[in-house]
DNA sequence: TTGCTTCTACGACGTTTGTCGTATATATTT
DNA sequence: AAATATATACGACAAACGTCGTAGAAGCAA
C-alpha cells in the first residue's frame, strides 16, 4: 500500500462531507444552504471551508462556468472507519466489543438492525474456524 | 436533569484521562512518567494540561504536602459514551447498528467476545418483547 | 451602461490545543 | 549552609479551527 495521508476531517469539515455524500457533487452555495438547516454559518465561512479541505486533499472540484462543484474524495465508510478506529484506540485501549457492547447498550436498535448484526457475528464466527 | 457541563476531552486529555483511569489518584509526576511511554512530552505540559483539566472540572485535586494528586472525576464508561455518541451522529447519522456493524466487520474480535456481543443482543431481544 | 447579484480569492481575527521556558517556593542531599 | 532536585504557577507561542469582511471579476437586469 502508499503511504496515505492521515487528513482526519475535524468536526466542522465532517458535516460538510456528510452533505456532499448525500447531496453528491454540489456547488458552494447549495452546501452552504443545507448547511444553514443544521447551523448557522455564512456563505464565506463555507467557501473557505472547502477551499481548505480542498487544499487537504478531502475534495475535489471541477469547474463549472465560474462556480466551482465539489465532491467528496474519499468515501463514506472509509471516513467513518478512520474516525471509529480513532475513537477506539483513544478511548477503548483498542477493544472492538467493548466499544460494541457500549453503543448497544445505550442505543435502542431495532429488532430488525440487531437480527443483522447477529448474522454478521455468526459469518464471523464462520471464519473463525 | 441538570444543565451539565459539555466539556469533552481533547485527544491529548483523553491520554491522560485513560491514566488516571488505569493508575488511579496519581501525581503529575507519575502521569508524566507514564504518558511518557506512549509519546515524548514535557513535565510542564502535562501540569499545564492537568492544571487546565482541573478548571474544565474533568479531574479533581488534594493536597499530599507540596504535591497535588489527581482524580478523574467522570468515570470511564461515561465518558466512553459521551465521544460515541458524538461519533455516532457526526459520522453515522444516530445509527447505532451501523456504526456496530462498520467496527466488528474491521477489527477482530475472539469467539468469546462475540459470544458477549450474542449474550448482550439475547437480552436486549427479550426487553423488546 | 449602469447597477445589482453571485462567484472566488485572500487576509484578518478570536479561540482552542498542545507545547515549553522561566520564575519561585520547598525539599533533599552533600 | 550551599547546592541540587522537585513542585507549582504563569506567561508565551506556534499551529489549527472556525468565523467573516472586503476586494474584485463575471454575469444578469433596468
């Protein structure tokens, strides 16, 4: 594998990701519309936000006319792995089902989300063998 | 309920935090010492930052003659809980299944532990009824 | 054409984070 | 007692974060 770049989104940059995964490739303007349902920020502020996620590395942007569409670089599970496997050795000394154990336990899943999680662990344990 | 302090810990209170937790009511000295041996940082950076933890409330402090000795004062689990549920609705949109299935299908967990998951998601089936 | 709107670029600024250095008081050692 | 070691307190500082304001180009409307 590369030697990756370890650009972890911070918080602010997190909620405009998570706009461009849902939205997909969108202009300033419209993330920082939906932006403004969740907070209130100014179209600046957004602008420059992803100026430097693009410097980051965390977007791409083609033009458009003169109005630039950005789209999230790196996908959706592959941020949120990166941010688990933080939380998890930051805070769980590295154990995956401690951290498991938690969220379910504080957590109401439905009948149906905890039927797949069962299955999930019964492949796992498949491989195990 | 009380209108609680929000305080999360930084990344580098969180070390701190698990050392406290493992080693119990501890000097800055022995923090130091110990942090030490995960990454290089000065004796005055961890008193700062211990000085600055004690303003935010996160540890608490006695007096053993000049030396102060000190406690974390939210326990683990909550705290644990506390950046979950930041993560999960940051990154998962609240799912909590989502986020279970992302950190067991990634990191590797022994058959006993699965088996806890199971037990866990057993009873958890049965408040459904 | 003259103005309003809508872009991008860029600089500035207050906060937070993480890091130390220095000053000063108190023990400990020689 | 003098020198050394160890504590706390406090100030400084660079980098990252999040926030905007302003400038200037490009397009649209009167």
């Amino acid at each position: 594998m590369m030697a990756e770049k370890k650009n972890k989104p911070t918080e602010a940059e997190l909620d405009i990701l998570t706009i461009l995964w849902e939205q997909g490739p969108s202009s300033v303007r419209i993330v920082n519309v939906k932006l403004n349902k969740m907070r209130s920020v100014g179209y600046t502020t957004t602008l420059k936000q992803l100026q430097i996620m693009h410097e980051k590395g965390l977007v791409s942007r083609v033009n458009d006319g003169r109005t630039h569409i950005y789209t999230a670089e790196r996908g959706k599970e592959e941020t949120q792995k990166q941010l688990l496997d933080r939380l998890l050795e930051a805070a769980f000394g590295g154990s995956a089902s401690k951290l498991v154990m938690q969220v379910l336990g504080n957590h109401k899943s439905s009948r149906k989300e905890l039927e797949e999680i069962k299955k999930l662990i019964q492949k796992l344990e498949e491989d195990h063998s």
